[in-house]
C-alpha cells in the first residue's frame, strides 16, 4: 500500500471552481453575520445557513460528515469548534463561532468567523481580533517556496505574543475535491519544516486561539469540542490557493 502523503496540486481552471466556490460562501457568511443577534438559537442559524445553500444551489458539506447532524458548526464561548447546532439562545455578551462548508461542483470550500453578541467585553474583543489577525498573519506565509510550517509558526508566534493560547489538536487542511485533503495545517511548531509550498496548493488555514489553556477536550456528545479550563475560544478560517505571486483567499467576496 502506497502511504506516502500527496499533496493535490490543482489546476487554473480547478482554482477557478474553488473560488466561484468561496465567493459564494463567502456571501452566506456575511448574511449569516448579519442575522446574529440575542434571543435567536443555534438552531436558527443552521436552518437559515441551509436555506442559504439551497437558494445560491450548493450542498452543505458537513451535514453527513462522519455523522454530524447539521449544515453548521456554532460553538458558543468556551466551545473551541464542531458545536452542534441546537435550541439554545444566544444572549448579549456571548462569542459565537460558525464554521461553514459547501460542496460546488464537485469542490469543497471552507471558512469560519466568531463574532460578539451584541456587547462584548474588551478582554473577548481582543480575542476576536488576535485571533483573526493570526489568520493573515498565517495567510501571508502560503507563498510557493516557503515551508508549510512557516504558516504554523507565524501564527503561534502571534498569539503568543498577545498572551493568548493556539490549539494544538484541532489543525487545518488541504481542501478541494475533499472537505479534508493533505496537508494538515497546524496552529504552531517550529519554522522552516514540512514540505514546501507550491504553486497550487490550497488550504484551509484556520487558528483556533484560546483565552486561557490551549488544552481541548470533547462533550460527550461526540462533537463539542470545549477548552478544558472554561474560557472562552475564537476560530477564524479562510480556504487559501498559493498562486504564484502569493496567497489568494478564496473564501470573499
Ligand atoms: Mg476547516
């Protein structure tokens, strides 16, 4: 059996899919956002992201995956990643991540965003901000030549510097005609190792960072994944092509 780790390069035309693909995503996100207030449920939020996808005509990637039963993935305050959707109400002061997924012809695209429930506190704002800021920081390094860890480490170094934690067991991932391709994408390690960028490539590069301990670990329904100390947790994703001049993110507008 052949083990070794491939690394799909995809074509012009294929990263032309990806990012008709991540523009539409990108607009369901923003509406998504948009709808985010007190008193609606992360239920309400599943069902609008799904009709969402029905009217722009793209499938839900994650409902099916492995068994997870909706379109979305909310995970409220200290919930890292993969909440499931469910009859609870989001109040004034809580942090909300939603990570989505679509299928597109045959292509998967990716992307996630925490945003504040009307009033935060300023201790949750700083966190939104490093967290998204990792992001870029992470993106900035998907240029061909360098090194996969590159974006690894810049992000770690990043929300370090702001006292902050990055999560280690959860990483991002290669993307394309898969929800999950190689390479795994971690949050942190050391610069200059694992294989080296190229032309082509797409990822799903996507920091979770944690107010307190980096330490996670999962309810027992399956999923939930939460910080083992309580605090809370915010994850920015975009799904990534590495052009030749540097990183497109596909998932905007
Ligand atoms: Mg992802």
């Amino acid at each position: 059996m052949n083990t070794k780790k491939i690394i799909r390069i995809k074509s012009k035309d294929e990263i032309g899919v990806l990012r008709q693909a991540g523009r539409i995503l990108s607009l369901i996100s923003e509406e998504i956002k948009r709808s985010l207030k007190s008193g609606i449920t992360t239920k309400d939020i599943d069902s609008l992201a799904e009709s969402l996808m029905k009217k722009h005509k793209v499938a839900p990637a994650f409902k099916g995956y492995r068994g997870f039963p909706c379109s979305v993935c909310t995970s409220v305050n200290q919930e890292v990643v993969h909440g499931i959707p469910k009859n609870r109400s989001l109040k004034d002061g809580d942090i909300i991540s939603v990570d989505l997924g679509i299928i597109f012809n045959d292509f998967y695209s990716d992307t996630a965003f925490t945003i504040g429930v009307g009033t935060i506190t300023p201790e949750l704002k700083r966190l939104l901000d490093v967290t998204e800021k990792s992001l870029y920081v992470g993106i900035d390094k998907a240029r061909p030549e360098n090194h996969l860890s590159d974006i690894s480490h810049a992000i770690q170094t990043f929300v370090e510097a702001h006292h902050l934690s990055v999560v280690r067991e959860f990483v991002g991932h290669g993307i394309g005609r898969n929800l999950h391709e190689e390479p795994e994408v971690p949050n942190f390690g050391p610069a200059h190792c694992g294989p080296i960028l190229e032309e082509g490539m797409v990822l799903a590069i996507e920091p979770m960072v944690n107010l307190g301990t980096y330490k996670t670990r999962i309810l027992e329904d399956g999923w939930t994944v939460v910080t083992e100390d309580g605090k809370p947790s915010a994850h920015f994703e975009h799904s990534v092509a590495i052009m030749a001049n540097g990183p497109l993110i596909l998932t905007q507008k």
